[in-house]
C-alpha cells in the first residue's frame, strides 16, 4: 500500500481489516443488547413486531365496531328544515363547541378556526424536536407532561359540553333526531312488510275540505305555506305536523291562538302574517278554514 502523497505513486489495495467479514446465519441474528437491559432492542424484527401487533389488534377492534354498529344515516338533506340541528362526528365535537364561544368565532373566527388548530396540531408535529430528553417517564418530563394534560382535559371537557349541550336543545324543541326517526321507520316498514303489508287499521290522509274556499286562498299568502307546505301535508320528517285534519283537534279559537301565541316549536305568527299584507280578518277567515279540515 503507497504510503506517499505523490499524485503518481502507485496504489495496491490488500484488504481493509475494519470491515468484518459475516455469513448469512450471522446477518440474520439480532445484535445483543444484552448489556443494555430495558433500554434498547433490534428495530427489526423485535420493535416492529410487537408495533405491526398492536396496529393489527386495533384494526381488528374498528372493524368489529363499524360491522356490528352501522353509521347512522338520516333524511336527504333539506335546506328548508330550520329545526335540524347540525352536529359533527365525536371526535370534532370540541372543536364545534370551541366556535360556540364569542371569542373563538364572529369576528375572530380566523383566530378558532385556524389560529388555535394550527398551534395545537403544530407543536404535536413540533414536540420531538422540542423536547429532546432522554427521559421518558412522565413525571420526569414536566413541561410535556403539563401540556399534554391540559390538551386532553380541554378535550374533554368541550366534548362533554357539545354533547350536554345538543341534548338539552334536542329537549326544549321537543326533537327527534333524524337517524334515531329513520331506524324507527325501517323498523315499522319491516314489521309491517313481514306482517303481511301495511295494517288493516291504516287511515288514508284525510282531504282537503273546501278547497275553493276564499281561507285557502289567504293560506296560500300566509307565512304557514312555508313550513306546512301546498296541500297541508306538512314535513313529518321535520318535526312539522300536517294540517289535514286538524279541525278534528283543534277549534277555531285554539287555532287563533296558536297563531298568536306559538306552539311547540313554532314561534308567533300572528305580527309575521300582518307584515305579509294579511289583515285581521284575514287570519279570522283562515283560523275558520282551518278549523273546518276535519276528516270524512
């Protein structure tokens, strides 16, 4: 081998000692980490092993999960239906209350919507590289600890929030939700299909009485058309009830009343009529009209 520096002294190549030479049953054993005991193991096939495991068992469990409890699904959607209320998949529910707040949405929905998101899931792609200890207990690693604490108690707690929060409004306006609705009429359809068809005490929808009446006119100019919809078929599947047959439950008056007063989830109707141009003894003639749907 030339131990010079001239660019024409010649080279001979005779080995190079540190480069141990292996068998094939040699490549394949593991290094020894013995002498490191609970600190270090072969990334393959040991680590690997064991992380492929776990992903597997996890798999397994989301797959028994989705096939034993299908997603639910609720009507097509209707943008004419003000009583659906929205709400997002459990694991976005505390970023939907997060926007609730007024200092997280309005006029600083920039700052919940993007400012807050970007620093959390930021420092998560951000925290191996600022938090480089060896140490890998918890209680020794305060700073990360801390954070990752107050991360999933604020989690949490704007879950729990979202969740009681839906269902107190689900309460006071007395809804259904839609796919809870939906399941329940598979279940009827089903029953009734294995019972041999629809039931022998099915009533048909009643028909409209008086339809050249001049209350079904007005009907027609009246804030009810909106929500009760041509033919006073209503929106069952949106909590609004149909009108055919009302005369059978309600009088004129009480029907006078619920124009004025609101019922349920419908709110006063009366000043909402006068500002569509109807008079008083419009909303007379049409309270009238509709006490006479009576079923024949």
């Amino acid at each position: 081998m030339a131990h010079g520096h001239k660019s024409d002294e010649k080279v001979v190549y005779v080995g190079d000692s540190r480069v141990v030479k292996k068998t094939q049953e040699q490549r394949l054993i593991p290094r020894d980490y013995s002498a490191y005991p609970g600190k270090s193991e072969a990334f393959i096939p040991n680590f690997l092993l064991k992380e492929w495991m776990v992903g597997v068992v996890v798999l397994v469990g989301m797959l028994v999960l989705v096939m034993s409890d299908p997603a639910p699904l609720g009507y097509p959607a209707d943008p004419k239906n003000t009583q659906f209320i929205p709400m997002p998949d459990w694991y976005f529910l505390f970023m939907y209350q997060l926007l609730k707040y007024p200092y997280t949405s309005g006029n600083y929905v920039v700052f919940g919507a993007v400012i807050v998101p970007g620093l959390l899931f930021g420092g998560l792609m951000l925290a191996p590289f600022l938090d480089t200890g060896k140490e890998r207990r918890f209680y020794r690693r305060p700073i990360a600890a801390s954070l990752m604490l107050l991360s999933l108690v604020a989690c949490s707690y704007l879950t729990y929030t979202s969740w009681a929060h839906y269902q107190v409004e689900l309460k006071e306006k007395n809804i259904v939700p839609e796919h809870i609705k939906r399941e329940e009429e598979l279940h009827a359809n089903k029953g009734a299909a294995a019972g041999g068809g629809a039931s022998k005490d099915t009533k048909k929808a009643p028909a409209i009485v008086a339809a050249d009446d001049p209350g079904a006119e007005i009907y027609k100019k009246a804030t009810c058309l909106a929500c009760h919809q041509a033919g006073l078929k209503g929106m069952p599947s949106s909590g609004v009830p149909a009108l055919l047959g009302v005369g059978d439950k309600h009088s004129k008056d009480e029907i006078l009343g619920i124009i004025k007063n609101g019922r349920g989830n419908m709110g006063k109707q009366y000043q909402a009529n006068l500002d569509k141009g109807l008079t008083d003894a419009d909303i007379d003639k049409l309270a009238d009209w509709l006490s006479r749907q009576k079923a024949q």
